[in-house]
C-alpha cells in the first residue's frame, strides 16, 4: 500500500479522517471516494450516526493506493480491483503504447469502402 500523506492537522497519526479531511489530503473529491466505495469492497471507512464517514489509517493508504493506480497507472476501476485483489499479479500496467492512429487509419479505410459501395449501388440504380 501506499503511505499515507502528511495531515498537517495535530492529530494522532492513527486518529480517524472525515471524508472532506482525506479528500482534501489526496486531492480527490468527495463524490469520488464515496463512489470508489462502491466499486472497492475492501474501502469500508467507519460510519457513524448520520452516515458520516470516518477513514482509519488502512482506508487513507488504500484510498492513496486506488488514486495511484487509476489516475497515474492508467488502470481502470476494474483493473484496479483486480491489481489490489492480487489477482492481476503486475506491478505496472502493460507497457503497450497507446496510439489512436492506427484505429482512426483503419476506421477510415472502412468508412471508405462503405461509401464506395454506396456510389456503386446509387450508380446502378
């Protein structure tokens, strides 16, 4: 896991964090985590009376660990969930370039084809 960040707030190191306390650590938003909940079932922060959210240390280092994989990794949220389940057994993402051209080359190929076809049949009707 990834180590948590500096609070610079005179708490405990091992002192509970509200939602707005992470999310302004990390720089995420706080819809954002409360979605990531929803899609990690590992990310399960403390919920008080009135369903405030109280994230231990192991969320804030989990939450720091989803935000490195999906948003500098590249992975999606799936990938993700299966990187931190220890079923994708890479450390890094694949290092495959990701390039639109070729897609955009051969989708303009067909797009050509396909409008050629059209002359012809307009041309014989």
């Amino acid at each position: 896991m990834a180590a948590n960040p500096e609070f610079d707030d005179g708490k405990d190191p091992e002192a509970l964090r509200t939602i707005g306390e992470v999310a302004t650590a990390l720089g995420i938003r706080q819809h954002v985590l409360r979605y990531w909940e929803e899609q990690f079932t590992a990310l399960r922060p403390v919920k008080r009376s009135g369903g405030r959210r109280y994230y231990r240390p192991a969320d804030v280092a989990l939450v720091a660990e989803i935000d490195r994989l999906v948003h500098r990794d590249g992975y999606t949220l799936k990938g993700a969930a299966k990187a931190l389940a220890g079923k994708d057994n890479r450390a890094e993402p694949p290092t495959v370039p990701i390039t639109r051209e070729p897609a955009i080359s051969h989708l303009s190929v067909g797009i050509r084809a396909i409008r050629n076809q059209l002359a012809d049949a307009l041309a014989q009707a």
